[in-house]
C-alpha cells in the first residue's frame, strides 16, 4: 500500500503546487549530469555515436546513483523523511500542473497580444513561432499539451508502476524505491533526448542513442495516453471520431509514439493538427492529422488541458488498479 499513498501524494503535490522555481529540481540535476557527460565523452577519441551512447550510460547510472543514495542515506537515518523525499522526488517526475499552466499562459496572451501568444507558446514547442497566426498558435499549444501529457505525466506514472511492481517481491520499502528509480531513469532518458535528440550536424549521430531509446521508453506510455483520451472525450469532445483519428492517422507524425495523443486531441477536438513547421529556418513538412471539421479557436487551448486532466486521471485508476490486484493476487 505504501507505493499507492506516494502515488497519489505525489500526484496532489503536482496538482496543488506544480514546479517552483524555488525548488531544487532533480531534473534540472540530471540537465547538469547531461551538460557534464557530453563535454567528458566529446573529449574521448571515440566515433559520434559511441560518444553519445557513453553519455547515456554515463547519465543514467549517475542518476541512479544520487537517487538511490538519497533514498537509502533517509532511510538509515531518519526513517520517516523517506516517505517525504520518496514523494517529493516521484511528485518531480510529474509535469501536468505546469502543462495546464503554459497552456493557459498561451490562451490569456491570444486574448490581448499576438506577440506575447507567440512568446508564451514558443516556450513549450521546438519550432519556430514568431511568424504564426492566431490558428497556428491556437494547434502548436494543443499539440504540446497532447503530447507532453505522454511525456510529462503518463510515462513517468507508467515507469513508476512498472518499478513497483519489479520491487514488489522484496518487499518493505522496495517497490517504492524502485517506483522512485523508475521514473527517474525515464526523466533522465527523456531530459536526454531533449537535449542530445536534434537532428543537425552537431547532434545527429551523438543524439541518436537517447532519441531511439526515448521512443522505446514512451513506445507503451503514448498508446495508453491516446486509449485514455478516446475515453476522455466522452466528457470534453467527441469519442467516436478521436478513436477512428487515432486509428487512421496516428503514424503520420515523424515520432513513432507523438501521432498517437495527438491525434486523439485532434480527433475529440474536431480540428487538424499538424502541417507545415519552421525549425532553425528551414520548412519541415508534415502531414494533417485529424478533419477539419471546423476552424481552432482560443477555447481548444482550455478543452484539451480538460481532455489531458481527465485522460491523466484515468490512466492513474488503471496503474493503480493494475497494482492493486497484483498485491491482491499475491496476498
């Protein structure tokens, strides 16, 4: 039961405070960790590739290490600040909050300054914003928030599952270490991709390792986010039509996982997503995904932060079920 509590305590904590700046952050840490490994392994007479592998290990058990001598230095010493720090570092990996925060940061800026709109969304998406019109802006905010609900709340709550269940067996407080490990090695493997996983002349070979392990990472978490969002749009859009988008379009996006949610939004939504981005000045064409039923107006913005709350939610019951009955069918 112990693991439920830091769950769902974790998941509050995101809810009620999302991610102060104020807070020393672990995923800034493994930022850091990221900045580090890559100037040691560039320095190494070793290929692209093999540099950028190095640096993925290198991240990874540096990440392992500090976290789980935080968790057992607790609880040697001081056996209820375990619990706190077990769930202040699981409430870490969590990103829904924020999600809604930018989001909506977006959505009050389109009400009075294009420009600003344009600055706000330009911080949650990697293309290039400052020529976008109203529409644009409107469909690279529900892309973000569609698929940085896979990234920044499902999978860390999927991996976290997962590493429970792994430690369940030993017992004590072992699935909550292995929860905690869990979700932040995929915060290092995801934080890794963000950074190393461009494709351009310095990182396309060094960045292949972390961005091909980023998609078999989220390969499980974006199928789950786009199942929850069809179910999801009972509530906030129209369920029937996000389930024959995902279907139908849900390999057209470049990513192997990012099509899925996001043509899950477009779907409830009514809207297309998609089309023709700018990265580092140069047109990167992309498929539509969804029909455009209708044109995307400012309240898309605020529809998919409902689409994306109410899917999180749903995806947490599963997870929680799922251990649930595992303790059950071992009791």
């Amino acid at each position: 039961m112990s693991f439920l509590l830091v769950l769902l305590s974790a998941c509050l904590l995101d809810l009620l405070i999302g991610d102060p700046h104020w807070l020393p952050h672990p995923v800034r840490l493994i930022g850091r960790f990221c900045e580090k490994t890559e100037a040691l392994t560039r320095s190494l007479p070793l290929s692209e590739k093999s540099m950028g592998r190095l640096s993925v290990v290198g991240v990874l058990l540096l990440t392992l290490f500090v976290n789980t001598c935080v968790l057992f230095l607790c609880s040697l010493f001081f056996y209820p600040l375990f619990w706190i720090v077990a769930t202040v570092l699981m409430y870490t990996t969590i990103a829904a909050r924020d999600l809604v925060r930018h989001a909506s940061e977006v959505y009050v800026a389109l009400g009075s300054d294009l420009a600003t709109a344009r600055l706000k969304v330009g911080k949650i998406v990697g293309r290039d914003t400052s020529c976008l019109n109203e529409q644009a802006i409107i469909c690279a905010c529900v892309e973000s928030v569609a698929e940085n609900m896979s990234d920044g709340v499902i999978a860390p709550l999927f991996w976290a599952t997962v590493g429970a269940l792994a430690g369940f067996a030993a017992g004590g407080i072992w699935p909550v270490v292995c929860a905690v490990l869990a979700a932040m090695v995929y915060k290092g493997i995801n934080t890794m991709d963000s950074m190393f996983g461009y494709k351009n002349e310095q990182y396309l070979e060094f960045g292949s390792c972390p961005a091909r392990l980023d998609d078999l990472v989220n390969y499980l978490p974006a199928r789950i986010s786009a199942a929850t969002l069809v179910v999801a749009a009972l509530f906030w859009g129209t369920s029937r039509r996000s389930l024959a988008t995902v279907l139908r379009d849900h390999d057209k996006h470049a990513s192997p996982n990012a099509g899925w949610p996001e043509a899950a939004v477009a779907g409830a939504l009514g809207i297309q997503l998609g089309g023709d981005s700018w990265y580092f000045g140069t047109c990167c064409h992309k498929p539509y995904l969804g029909d455009d039923v209708r044109s995307p107006v400012a309240e898309d913005i605020i529809r998919a932060n409902r689409l994306m709350l109410t899917a999180s939610f749903f995806c947490l019951l599963l997870f929680l079920l799922v251990y649930s009955l595992v303790l059950a069918a071992a009791a």
